[in-house]
C-alpha cells in the first residue's frame, strides 16, 4: 500500500464544536461496534503502519447530503463517543475540498463518502472497511473495482466512484473494492441494516472459498 491509511488528503475547514443534543449516534455506533469486533474497523500495529482503519457514516436528512462520519484515527477505540464524530456539511471533489463541523475532524474518506451521497439519493448509510478476505477474491466474487492505481481520498478515487454509479455497476450491488487501497471495500445501503448486510453477504462467500481451498 503506497498511501497511508488515515491520513487526510483533502483540504478542509473544520469548525470545532460539540453535536447537537438531538443527534442519536447510538445506532451508528452500535453498527461500527461490530465491524470493530469482527476487525474490519480498527487499529493494529501490524497492519497499515499501525494507523487507524475503516470508518461509518450516515445521512443526516434524507434529500440532502450532510451526513455524520466517524471521526479521523479513531480505529483504536472499541466503542466510540459523542466526541469522536463529526458533521460533513458540504463537499466539492472537483475542489477536493471539505466544510464540516463538531468535536472530531472527519475521516481521511469523508470525501468518498460524500461522492456516494451526492451520487446515490436513495443511500442513507456507507460503510468502508477493510477486509483482506473479501479484497483478495474481488474478481471471484464478481465485485464491482476501482482501479489499482487510483488511490484512497483522492479526486481520482471519487472520479472512478463516479463511473462505477454511471456505468451501472453499483445499480444492483452497492459494494465496491479498492484495488489500490489495501483491504479496502465500500458499502452502502438504504439504511444502516441494508449496508452491513450488503457487507456480510460477500464476506461469507469469500470465507467459503477459502475454506473451500484449505479443505482441498
């Protein structure tokens, strides 16, 4: 992996500040939770130069795209706290910039994240992980990619986002990998529910491959 993971690209302007009371992080993280357990959220000193990994959001108000992200290098926390998110208020990755707002700066992928909102009205939630199961049998999976030149949180990156959604690749199948993001795989779903199960749904069939293997 030539880029670190965690680290923000993007040029961005962060107002500090706490949530709102009426913001409900308790479902978001319940989720993030669990991708944290299963290690496709987290921190490791053996993976990616011990830099934090992965990170979940979800749409504030259906039909606009602020939406709230977990925060930067968060990954080694179990279980996050209303301190540790941030709000994505507008985004621009033809300026590759940023405007968001709350006590964390956003994740290193808020602009990923931010092109699936602007590109999927009907998406609620997105979800990036990483999944080495999952990223190793992308083609046998039949996944949709983005190349492995293309590289996390850049405007490459939300460029080919783009034409997976206008090529129709993402219509039926809301997942994609990042070929030349380590590990890297995107979710996204109508809710939270749909975009982890949309994650899930691959793992399972990349684990039965390679128990497939081994029992071979």
């Amino acid at each position: 992996m030539s880029d670190l993971e965690g680290v923000i690209k993007y040029r961005l302007e962060h107002d500090p500040g706490a949530l709102s009371p009426s913001i409900d992080i308790d479902l978001i993280n319940g989720w993030r939770s669990l991708f944290f357990r299963l290690g496709v959220i987290g921190q490791k000193p053996e993976k990616y130069h011990g830099l934090g990994y992965g990170n979940i959001s979800q749409r504030l108000i259906p039909g606009q795209n602020s939406f709230l992200i977990s925060g930067t290098q968060t990954g080694h926390l179990a279980c996050l706290k209303r301190e540790h998110f941030a709000i994505v208020e507008t985004a621009s990755a033809q300026l590759n910039t940023i405007r968001s707002r709350g006590p964390s700066q956003p994740s290193s992928e808020a602009l990923t994240h931010a092109s699936i909102y602007a590109l999927a009205p009907g998406a609620q939630a997105v979800i990036h992980v990483h999944c080495p199961e999952i990223w190793h049998h992308t083609r046998a999976l039949d996944l949709p990619y983005t190349g492995a030149d293309i590289a996390y949180g850049s405007i490459e990156m939300t460029q080919a986002v783009e034409q997976l959604f206008s090529s129709g690749q993402l219509k039926n199948l809301p997942i994609f990998s990042m070929l030349g993001h380590e590990d890297g795989i995107v979710a996204f779903g109508e809710s939270l529910a749909a975009a982890a199960q949309t994650l899930l749904a691959p793992l399972a069939r990349a684990l039965a491959i390679e128990l497939s293997r081994d029992a071979g």
